[in-house]
C-alpha cells in the first residue's frame, strides 16, 4: 500500500459529520493561501481515535476529541475519589463494509469504555448522567442507545471494567460500596481543607496513599442486560483483567493488594491469580501467587490455561491441572560445565545467561500452540507434541533490530500479522508469517505513520489508523492483505487551507559517539537557501513523527522546530542533554538551515527540568523556557503530596536515575539541581507553571524566579491560578492561547524579531 491518500465514494453522515467527510482531502492551496497555524485552531483539531472493532471487523467505534473538549478541569480536584473530570468526546459507530456513520453522541459527551458485545451487534458504553456513571448500550442494528437502569442503588465506579458475558446476556462491571462516596470525599477533605491536618509514620500507608486505596474500591457484579438485575460476585477485593471462561461458568482474575506504602516499587504489594465459579457462589480459587513480584500471564482464547515466563523458561498452566509445566525444560540448551554456585556459594545465576530464553507472545487461536520469542528468534512450540521451531530469525543486533510486535493470529491458525518499524529510518508498517512455512509477507512498508492495528478474527479485515507523518492520523480499513484499502474518516478538512509543518529524521552522534536520532520541522514557507531561527523541545527519546500541535505552532512563527533525543547514564543523566542536544543542532547548522545566534530551547515536565539543567552548563542559546518541570530534585522530593511516593521513586529508581537514596549520595542531588547552579546561568528564562499542578507544584519553579531575579538574572515567571501540569497548556481556552503567546514573544524577542513583528502586527 503505498502513502497516498485513497478516494472514497462512501455516502456522507449529518451534521458534524460534514467535519469527517470522506471525500479526499483537496491538494494544500498555494502558499499564498493558506493560514498560519495558530493556537486557536490548535484547539479544534480533532484526534480522532478507534474505541472498538468486532470481532469480524465489520463494525468500528472511533471517538473523536478536541484540546478545547479538556479545557475546564478543575485540576485543585485531583486525587478527589469522587470527581469525574469533565474531559469530553465525541462517539460514532463506522461500518466498515459500507462507510455509513451513526453518531452516538454527536455534541461532546463524558463517556468511557467501550466494548462490543460478542455478536458484534451492541456496544455498551459507560456515560456521566447527573453526576454519576451509566450504563448505556448501543444498539447497531436500530441505530440508538438506551440507558441499562440498573436495579441497585450503589453507583458504577469511575474505574469500572466492562466485560460482556460470552452469551451476550450480561455484562461485568464495578459498583461502588454503599456510603463509599461520603467516605472518600471526607478523606480527600480531610487533607485539603481541614483545619489541622495529621501524619502520623506508625501507619501502614502514607495518607494519601490512603486516599488511594478508598478510590480504587468496588464491588464487582453481573448485571443482566434483559432487566438490570444486578448480582453481587466479589466484594473483597478489586479485580484486575477479569474474563470469561468459554462458557461463561467461571471469571479469572488478578489481584494487586497494596499492604503498605512502598518507596521502592519492589514491595508493599501482593499479587494473585484467581478463578471464581459463577454457579456455586464458593470462594474464588487461587491460581498462583507470587508475593511481592509482578504478574505477567497470557490467556489462551478458551481462559482455561495460561503462560507465562520465569527466569527464561516459560511455563503454562491448564485450569484442570494441579500445577504449571515448564514447556520449554527441552529447549533452552545445557547449562555450561562449570555452573552450579557462586563464590559465595549461593546458585550461579550468571550461569543462565547463555542458555536460550523465552518469553511468552502470543496462544494460538486454538490453544494448542504458543508464540514464544528468544534473544534472536520466533518460536512456534506444538504443546501436543513438544516440538519447537523456529518461524522467524531476528537480526544478530538486538539494539539496532527493527521493532516487531504481534497485532492479530487468524482464526484457522496459518497467519500471524505483526507490525514492523525500523530503528534508523521511517520505515513502518504491516508484514504477515505465514506459521507452515515461515515465509513473511510485506503487506505495507513506507513512511507513513501506523498504529492501532486491529485484525479481525479470521485475519480478512483489518482496520488501522494511518498519517502521512505530518497531519493528524485518519481511520482505514482494508482487506487481510492490505489490498483494497479505504479512507473511513477524514476529521480535519479545515486544516486543508492551513500551513503545517513538514518533518524529517536527523542522525547524530553525542558527546559519547552514540548514534542518536531527532524530530526536524521546517518553518511555514520554507526558502533554500536562508537560515532560520530554531526552537528544541526536549525530553527524552524521539523518534516516529506524526501530527504534533507544539511543532505546528513553533512552525507557524518562521522558525525550525525541532526534538533532538538524548542517551542517559544511570547516576549521571545531568550530562545526556549537554552530550547530544548542541551536538544535534549543530549538525543543523552545519547544513547551513539555522542562524547558530538564534536558537532557543524549551521542555514541559521532564523536559522543564532537562531545559534548566542545561542552561547551567551552556550559554549558547539565545533563550529558553521551561514549562511545569522541577529545578530543584531536593525539595521536589515531598513536593507533590497527591503524587505520595512518586517523587522518591523517580529520583533513586525512575525517571531522574540518581540511582541512589538522598542520604546515600546526596552531592547527585544537588548536582541535578538546577537551582544550585543558578548563577551560572547566563540564558534568559521564561519559566510557565499551574496553581494545579499536582505533579510539579509552583512552589518549586518559585525557587528558581526568586534566585535569578536574586542573582540579577534575566527570568520571567507566569503562573496560571486555573492550570494544571503543563501551566496555560493544561487550563482553559484562554489561558492556552495566552500560555503560547508569551512563548512566542519571548523568543521573538531574544531572537531579535521584536521589531519586526511589531512592524507587521501595525500594517494588519
């Protein structure tokens, strides 16, 4: 399938509909014609997204959302058990097959959880009526939804799961216990606005995590689609990935009890597998229990057996067996000779390094077979039999190896679809295994931008979103070899007069020689030839492009966008961004695209942080802004209360990789705090933040304002008492289009352009 976009002679649905028409969207006008990108169109474009597919792929469920349906959070709220944030879409039901649309909710709705009945014929939704959850059902074949009255007064939780039963006749979900509402909104109180406000450490859990623990509580329950019964089948405990046996008789489940505050991520959690017969009504039965250690199993299709993986074998468990096998105990290849102890004469665990190990992909559709993958390949091992072969080698890189996953296995057991992308260009798309022989197929291989793949059961249909790279991604369907391919949505027709940017990969290498990759973004009327100021955004890793509004918007003011990527060391990441964010922008200069005395740079979150970090340890750029990020690791600690824990475990495990406790190595800290190093800051900073925000509260960007403008430093603080985690970008209307005015400013006027855009905005 190649990157054009494909006609469409699909008839059109009413109303809004006429934003998704399906007509081709028209050539982009001559320059001269078209309008800047600017925030207040940011605001409406719409991301139009796939909810659910049949299991046929005949029918589809896309949402469809705008920044502006998120705009009136109340972020103070955050970490109320009982607010539902008003952040609204937009429902309609495709047909595949024909291209005809129902709109479900045409007028933006609270609405969540979206799921297809068995026979494909019904979606049930969960919908906020007068302050509460709903159940609702669609219903495709009359082309209306009506509200299920449920025959109970307990309200459905806000993190309700919804499974339908395998005979379409009922639904599972989660109910909230009586008189849990006034109890959560009561401990939520009682840390906000109480008159005296209690810690105490002799408890099991941190206050807050308390809060936590009452939101996640529910009562799970049938409820009958005929009537609204509802039945009560486990109140002890809050399932996680429930699902039905084949014939609907029993439910499996996991479980995750948090039994104290934990700083570390390793402890303070216990986790379960459970199955629970629904005709006895008996206690649920325990399937494997694995203390402190995370769970990871794979279902078969019938849920009465399960694989997973441990320390390189993989192991399965059928439901009328007393215990697991290890399916792979012939085929991970002899330890070495001199295994068996250590030094210390504990078990050599170094030993198994060089045996094969597997992990768990995928069951075969009928559970006779398993996807596994090893260090260099895929396996199909035959649970009857034992045998294992190898359908497909993988490249002798793992680091430089295209990325692979499994989107669908067909019915009849011959093809396993996977997605593919390559690590050093955009080159992504769809291939197919055919598991008799191991050839593989290339369905589709270009650089267009692909996700959500969704494969019907019988591996005929599939339905994808799709971009170009540049503009927002669109609903496809085609057949199981991707022939025949059809547009199905087109959401943004009125961004066909509008200017976006065009992007391009960028190779590198850091300070270290790591190859390193970033995101280019030309300016709106791009001129060979000409250099062009340039703004970074930075964070982390980039890669894959597609529609970014933050690009479009820096774009749309006649400069280079641009995300370089960084590698980190564990112990040291201060040093990632000064390594490899001036080496990548000089490899942009050096092709003679941007003025090396006009680049700015900014970050939102981590890449706040990152972008005062850096501007302690460089003075070339001309500018810079962080946006919600910390500048002080010390103090960030125990800065965001309804976050509990966080903090701590993104310092010494997480994001920030310290890699060590404050006390252990407490010169890291202040070494990867900006603010320690604010006189060495010679870049003018603008610094956004939120009164809100409850991952980086203001308080601490408070302390980097009060020391430059100490230190007679040149900085800018703007604080949005209505924002959230993102300053103006996560507040209302208003403040969003004020947040990126300022943004605009203050570069324009460190790169010089002050007069310039004065000039121009008094000959409008």
């Amino acid at each position: 399938m190649t990157g054009r976009r494909h006609p469409s002679t699909l008839p059109l649905a009413a109303g809004f509909a006429g934003a998704l028409a399906l007509a081709p969207a028209t050539p982009f006008p001559a320059q001269t014609q078209q309008r800047l990108f600017t925030p207040e169109i940011a605001l409406d474009v719409r991301g139009v997204g796939i909810a659910a597919v049949t299991r046929d792929g005949t029918r589809v469920a896309a949402t469809v959302r705008t920044r502006r349906d998120r705009t009136d959070v109340d972020h103070q709220r955050y970490g109320d058990p009982t607010y539902i944030s008003p952040v609204s879409t937009r429902l309609m039901v495709i047909d595949a097959r024909s291209g005809e649309r129902t709109w479900v909710h045409e007028e933006p709705a609270q609405i969540r959880g979206f799921a297809w009945s068995p026979d494909g014929e019904r979606l049930a939704y969960f919908a906020v009526e007068d302050g509460d959850h709903v159940l609702r059902i669609f219903d495709a074949t009359a082309g209306r939804a009506e509200t299920v009255a449920l025959s109970t007064n307990m309200r459905i939780a806000s993190s309700s799961p919804l499974v339908w039963a395998p005979d379409g006749q009922s639904v599972l979900l989660g109910l909230r216990p009586d008189g849990w509402a006034t109890e959560a909104r009561a401990a939520f109180v009682a840390l906000t606005e109480a008159p005296v406000i209690v810690q105490d450490s002799r408890n099991d859990f941190l206050a807050w995590d308390r809060v936590r623990n009452i939101a996640a509580r529910q009562i799970t329950a049938l409820v009958s689609l005929d009537n609204g019964s509802v039945r009560q089948i486990l109140s002890d405990a809050t399932p996680s990935g429930p699902g039905f046996s084949e014939d609907g008789s029993y439910i499996t489940y996991s479980t995750a009890t948090r039994t104290k505050t934990s700083y570390t991520r390793r402890d303070g959690t216990e986790y379960e597998l459970f199955r629970l017969d629904l005709a006895d009504g008996g206690e649920p039965e325990s399937l494997r229990d694995t203390g402190e250690e995370r769970m990871n199993v794979t279902w078969n299709d019938a849920r009465d057996a399960f694989a997973y993986a441990d320390d390189g074998s993989v192991y399965v468990r059928r439901l009328d067996e007393d215990e697991a096998v290890d399916v792979t105990a012939d085929h991970r290849g002899d330890p070495p000779a001199d295994a068996g102890t250590d030094a210390e004469g504990g078990d050599d665990t170094s030993a198994d390094s060089t045996r094969i190990r597997f992990s768990v992909q995928r069951w075969s559709p009928d559970g006779d077979a398993l996807l596994l993958s090893s260090q260099d390949a895929w396996h199909l091992l035959d649970l009857g039999s034992n045998e294992l072969r190898t359908v497909l080698q993988l490249e002798d890189d793992a680091d430089t190896r295209p990325r692979r996953q499994v989107q669908g296995w067909s019915d009849d057991g011959r093809h396993i679809h996977f997605s593919f992308s390559a690590r050093d260009r955009w080159h992504r798309g769809l291939k197919r295994l055919d598991t008799a022989t191991g050839a593989v197929a290339t369905l589709t291989l270009d650089t267009n931008l692909y996700r959500s793949w969704n494969v019907s059961d019988d591996g005929n249909t599939i339905v994808y979103t799709m971009s170009d790279g540049d503009r927002p991604d669109e609903i496809h369907v085609a057949r199981g070899d991707l022939s025949a391919p059809r547009r199905l949505t087109t959401s943004n027709p009125q961004l066909d007069d509008v200017a976006l940017t065009r992007s391009e990969l960028i190779e590198y290498l850091d300070v270290d020689g790591n190859t390193l990759y970033g995101i280019l973004y030309y300016p709106v009327g791009y001129e060979p030839g000409r250099k062009y100021p340039l703004v970074a955004e930075i964070y982390e890793q980039f890669f894959d492009n597609g529609f970014n509004e933050n690009m479009n918007l820096i774009t749309a003011q006649g400069w280079f966008g641009f995300r370089p990527s960084v590698r980190f060391e564990e112990g040291f990441p201060g040093e990632a961004w000064l390594k490899a964010v001036p080496n990548a922008i000089n490899k942009i200069i050096e092709r003679g695209l941007v003025d090396p005395d006009r680049v700015g740079v900014y970050g939102q979150s981590y890449g706040g942080y990152a972008t005062n970090l850096l501007i302690t340890q460089t003075d070339r750029f001309a500018a810079a802004a962080n946006v919600s990020g910390k500048v002080n690791i010390i103090s960030f600690l125990g800065d965001s209360p309804k976050i509990t824990t966080r903090n701590y475990a993104a310092a010494e495990v997480g994001q920030d990789r310290i890699g060590a406790t404050l006390w252990e190595q407490p010169h890291k800290y202040i070494e990867h705090s900006a603010v320690m190093f604010a006189d060495r800051i010679e870049t003018p900073l603008l610094m956004l933040s939120g009164e809100g925000d409850w991952n980086v509260p203001a308080t601490n960007q408070r302390e980097m304002y009060y020391a430059l403008r100490r230190l007679g430093k040149e900085v800018v603080w703007v604080h949005y008492t209505a924002g959230g985690h993102g300053a103006g970008r996560a507040s209302t209307a208003a403040d969003f289009a004020d947040h990126w005015q300022r943004m605009f400013e203050w570069f324009a006027e460190h790169f010089g352009e002050e007069e310039e855009r004065r000039a121009a905005t008094s000959d409008r």
